[in-house]
C-alpha cells in the first residue's frame, strides 16, 4: 500500500517538476517562445521524466517482485519443522506466510504444533523483512527522484535541445511496449508447447488428434473402474466448427448485406439510426445471450422441429418425423444461430468502415464508364474491399472459436463426433474452462489435456489466417 501512495506522490512530484521546468525555460527566454529551440512543454516534460521515470520503474518492479523477495529470504533459514516436509508443503507454508504480511488469505491449511510455531516465527520474519524491504524501496525512490531532476535542471536553457531527448523517452517507451508484447506472445506459446509435451507424453499424440471419443476422467486410484480416460479430441473440433459455421452462415451474410446497405444506400438519417442500433449488439454481455438462446431461442425451435416430427408420423419420414419429436432445448442449431446474431455487429460494423474507405474515384470512374450502382458494387468496391471484409470476417471467426457462456448454455456438454446441428455437442474452449474449474494438480492427463487442446486449437487458427491472408494477398495485387 505505501508503494501505491509512493507512486502517487512521485506523480505529483513530476507534475510540478513539469511546471518548474517550463517556468524556467520561459522566463531564460524572456516569455519569447520563438527564442526556444523547442516548444515549452518539452523542457517541463524533459525535467519531469527524469524526475519520475527512473523511480517509477524501481518502484512498480518492487511492487511486482516484492513477495518473491521476501519468500526467497524467508527460505534462507527453514525452520527444522519446515525442512522435512515436501517441497509441495513448504510452498504452500511459505506462500500463506508472504499472504498474510501482504494482508491476503490464509489458505486451507491448518497449522498446529511445531507447524503453528514455525509459522508465528515466520510471520514476525516476514513482517520485519516486509518493512524493511518497503522502507529500502522508498528511500531509494525518493533518492532517484531528486538524482533524475537535479540531473535534467541545470540543462534547461534556451538553446537545450528538448524535444529530441523527450522522443528518445517516447521512443524507449513504445520499445518496451513491443518486446513486452512480442515476449507475451513467446511467453503463451512457450507455456503451450511445454504443458503439451507433458500431456503427449502421457496420451500418444495421434490417439489425441484422430481418436473419436472424448472422457477425460482419470480414477485417484489404480483399482476403480475406468481408471483411464479417452482423449479423442475429434468431436470437440468437430462441435467447435458445427458451431461456427452456423453461426458465420448468420453473420456472414446479414452483417455484410447490412454493411453494404448502410454504406452505399441508406440515406443520412436511416444511417444515423441503424448502425447504433446495430452496434448496440456488440455490447451487449455474452451470458445474455446465452440466457436468451436457452430461455427463448431453444424453446422456440424444439417446438418447432417437434411439430414438425408430429407431422411426418406415420408417414413414409416415419423415421425423421420420430427423430424431430426428441430434439430437445439444447442442440448446436440454437448455439449457433443466437452467436451468429452476436457477431452481426462485429461484421456489419466493420465491413462498413472499409466499404467508406474506398476511394469515392473508383465509384465514380465505374459510374461515369456507365455501370450501374450494384454492378460497381459486386466489380469494383468489393474486391478493392476484399482484404479489410476478409479481416472482419477472421476476426468474427476467431470470436466464434472462443466463445464459452453461448455455448455452455444453449449447446450442452456431451462431447459428439457429429455434424447434425440438431444434436448437443460442446467446443473445445468449453472443455477447457471445464477442465482447469476448480483446485487442479497439473500432474494428470485430465488437467493437461487443457494445454493439448489450447495448442491445437492455436495451430489451427494460425493455419486458417495464413490460408486467409494468401488469398487476400493474391486479390489485393489487382487493385494496388
């Protein structure tokens, strides 16, 4: 908490360390800004990053590792009782003791005996540790904080070059910001990857990728029936783009159509009312829609589909018609159909912003050449669109693929290797957040199949947008 504080003071510090420096550099001036070799705000700025920048930094790295410093010094000294449990045990000793000084929760573990001492010594350990460690960091903060402007104050002058030196911060700072992404990204597929090998060692790989059942319950103990598991992760790809597919056969067309009207036909007014309307759908939270596919959507087509089955008894679609008469609530027809209402929005809003974004040069050329509006719009205005609608649409595919709460609700979880959009099927991120829900020891097939089927998945997205970026690129070449 007294990090927090620091940081906000050290903002306040830099506020009127930017005043000071502006102030100055004006009156070094004479109040002529034209004397300045840059403009005013570059020097306060300049003085006010020195000022703050390098404390800043020691404080937020202090702040992000600070609960490791402590445990790792808390462990120099073990406690005899401490010294003999497993590593698992000590861990989880030591995590509650850092906790508690922090002001988090104890967990579930009970502490009595030699065990409950060792951990009242610990506590008084880490309290001391815990100041001391704050204390160090705000002393060094605020000795950083007076170094940085004492530094960049006699540079304050009329002829200092301040602007250059304020974009070498700016320039570091979206340096930093990239390789904190690129490794972000490293960092995910890395976790992936190694969680992967772990599960591929335990589960064959193509028992995995081609297996046709999916029941990943591992038994606690050897002797209970089905103590292995089934890993056959073909019928959550498989419900995972039944899905999809329905719900891109909604989007697709009605968002793209909806884009196309808004764009080339619609008047101002009709524009200014519609595309909110439309938008509004974006915002609206995923488990409302899940509540309205199970409440409203999956009623609606059971009676459907079961009237019509009432229908074809006892005639030549016997069969069909008792097929239709058990379609219950939950089937990937209505899953994805209520997610394809979802991401009309992300399409039609989208492909709406490219479509404007031709130049009006080429309507007019195809106008003045004697076409007619829609023959400039299927020859003209959407192949130059081409690659910023085939954007639109990943980016609806890839919501899609991740959706859960949709899903869960309107979809069911019985793994299925089918493509009838009447049946219930679950999608692999559903398996996922039902496989890591709750306390999971990351040492079983069941919990890392979770990884196996997040890397799957990714190389498969990753597979589909290269396929989808060739094909832009090819068409993209015609209208350079």
């Amino acid at each position: 908490m007294l990090i927090w504080i620091a940081l906000i003071g050290l903002v306040l510090f830099s506020l009127a360390a930017y005043s000071a420096g502006r102030r100055k550099v004006l009156r070094a001036a004479g109040g002529r800004t034209r004397a300045l070799h840059s403009l005013p705000g570059y020097y306060g700025a300049y003085v006010a990053l020195w000022a703050a920048a390098p404390a800043a930094i020691l404080l937020v790295l202090v702040s992000m590792l600070g609960g490791q410093i402590e445990e790792a010094a808390l462990r120099a000294d073990p406690p005899a009782a401490i010294a003999q449990l497993p590593d698992s045990t000590q861990d989880v000793f030591y995590n509650d003791v850092v906790a508690t000084v922090a002001g988090g929760q104890v967990s579930q573990t009970e502490y009595d005996g030699a065990l409950g001492e060792a951990f009242g010594a610990k506590l008084i350990e880490a309290g001391d540790i815990h100041r001391n460690l704050v204390a160090a960091t705000l002393a060094a903060a605020l000795a950083l904080a007076l170094a940085g402007a004492a530094f960049a104050w006699p540079k304050v002058s009329a002829s200092f070059a301040a602007r250059p030196q304020v974009e070498r911060w700016i320039a570091a700072l979206f340096l930093i910001c990239s390789i904190v992404a690129v490794l972000t990204t490293v960092g995910i597929v890395a976790s992936l990857v190694w969680e992967s090998w772990r599960f591929f060692q335990a589960v064959p790989i193509f028992e995995f990728l081609f297996g046709l059942t999916w029941d990943p319950q591992i038994a606690i103990r050897a002797d209970q029936v089905a103590s292995s598991g089934a890993f056959g992760a073909v019928p959550l790809f498989m419900g995972t783009f039944l899905i999809m597919m329905i719900a891109m056969t909604v989007a697709a067309p009605v968002g793209l159509f909806a884009a196309i009207y808004l764009s080339e036909y619609a008047g101002r007014t009709t524009r200014a009312v519609v595309k909110p309307l439309l938008e509004v759908l974006a915002g609206i939270p995923t488990v409302v829609y899940g509540f309205f596919a199970a409440l409203t959507v999956g009623p609606l087509f059971r009676g459907f589909f079961n009237g019509l089955g009432a229908q074809l008894l006892g005639g030549p679609l016997d069969g069909v018609g008792l097929y239709l008469m058990q379609v219950q609530n939950q089937m990937a027809l209505v899953a994805g159909a209520v997610m394809g209402i979802m991401l009309i929005p992300f399409v039609s809003s989208l492909s709406d912003d490219i479509i404007n974004a031709v130049p009006q040069s080429l309507r007019d050329g195809s106008l003045a050449m004697g076409a007619t509006r829609s023959e400039t719009i299927t020859r003209v205005i959407m192949p130059a669109a081409l690659p910023g609608v085939m954007g639109a649409l990943l980016l609806a595919i890839s919501r899609a693929v991740g959706e859960t709460m949709i899903v869960t609700m309107a979809a069911g979880l019985q793994a299925r290797a089918t493509f009838n959009p009447l049946d219930t099927v679950t999608t692999v991120t559903v398996q996922i957040v039902t496989l890591l829900t709750g306390d999971q020891e990351f040492d079983s097939p069941k919990t890392l199949s979770a990884f196996g089927l997040g890397l799957t998945l990714f190389v498969i997205t990753l597979v589909l947008n290269i396929v989808a970026l060739q094909i832009v690129q090819r068409y993209r070449e015609q209208y350079d």
